[in-house]
C-alpha cells in the first residue's frame, strides 16, 4: 500500500507556509537511519579512542624483567622498600620464593574527587586498586632477576570487580627498576 505525502498550509502574518507532513514509512526510515547512523560512529569513535597495541608474551616478559647485580637479600628487601616508599601496602612476603605481593588503593584525596567530578562528570580513580606481584629468582650471588607485574582493577560502587586491566606502560615499569636499583646501590653503600 503506497501512501502519499499530505501537504498543509496555513497563513502566518499573510504569508503562506507550506509544512510537509511525512509518511509512516518515511518516518520510520528516518529514525532508522539516524539510528544505525549514531551507532556506527560510535563505534568508530569508542574503537578509534580506546584500541592498545597488544603485546606478545616475549615483549611483556622484556617490559617486566630486569636482571640487578647485587645479592638476593638486598634485591628482596630494596624491591619492598620502594614499594613502601611509593604508598603500597605489603600483603606477603615469602623470602624462600622470591615472592611478593602488594596494593595501592588510587582513591584520591576528597578535594581532589570534587573537582574531577566538577571538570570530568566523574571520579576518575575512585574504587582503583593496583596490584602489585614481584618473583626474585637468584642467578648467582651477585645477579637476581626481578620480575614484575602490575594489575589495575577498577571496582563498582557495591564492591564488585568492573574492569581488569594489566599495565603495560613502559615508562611506569623503568621507574620502578630505577628506584629499586638506586635503593638497592644505597643499601650496597651502607653494608645492610
């Protein structure tokens, strides 16, 4: 069934305008349009915005791996240290396998929540923990190899887990090895 388009007029301060009124089917296609219009930029856009090369095993063992010359016990204690220093919390510790494991809740300061939601429409750390994990494995007396792995998870507001997320930022993992070799140089320099 075809329907044709119904033109109205009707005088305005002894003008005539002319108003087309749509079809349903026109209409429809319309929002259609409009609609599949929206959601294909969106997804260009969220996809464009959000896409992170991917690394390969190897490449991330690279990012997170540093061989330190020094003893295992001053490499175990320095990697601790720095991570106190940095505003972590040590959860373990086990010195016969290297391992240990620790956090940092990123939650900001109140101050600091009220402007980002005033700038940003939201907090942006609120309810982010980093998961720290580190493995010392001993080479030799004088080389250990120190393997780290760091994990963001962003939490909902009742406290379940959102988003799990590894880091794999470059610059975040030299500084963490160059503040542990400096602290383990310092710890050489003091005979601990």
């Amino acid at each position: 069934m075809m329907l044709s388009k119904i033109t109205v007029s009707f005088p305005l301060r002894s003008k005539q305008v002319k108003f087309s009124k749509l079809t349903r089917k026109e209409l429809h296609m319309n929002r259609l349009f409009t609609t599949l219009f929206i959601v294909i930029a969106g997804t260009l856009f969220i996809g464009c915005a959000g896409s992170k090369p991917q690394l390969s095993p190897m490449q991330l063992r690279q990012l997170t791996t540093r061989v330190i010359e020094s003893t295992y016990d001053h490499v175990f204690r320095a990697t601790m240290t720095v991570l106190q220093d940095n505003g972590y919390v040590i959860k373990n510790t086990d010195m016969n396998s290297g391992l240990i494991v620790a956090h940092i809740d990123r939650e900001t300061s109140g101050g600091s929540q009220f402007m980002q939601s005033l700038f940003l429409g939201k907090v942006k750390d609120k309810n982010t923990i980093i998961e720290f994990s580190a493995t010392v494995n001993k080479l030799n007396e004088q080389s250990q190899e120190l393997r780290i792995s760091l994990q963001e998870t962003n939490y909902t507001e009742s406290g379940g887990k959102n988003e799990i997320n590894q880091i794999t930022d470059d610059k975040t993992y030299q500084k963490l090895f160059n503040d542990i070799t400096v602290e383990v140089k310092r710890r050489e320099a003091m005979g601990k």
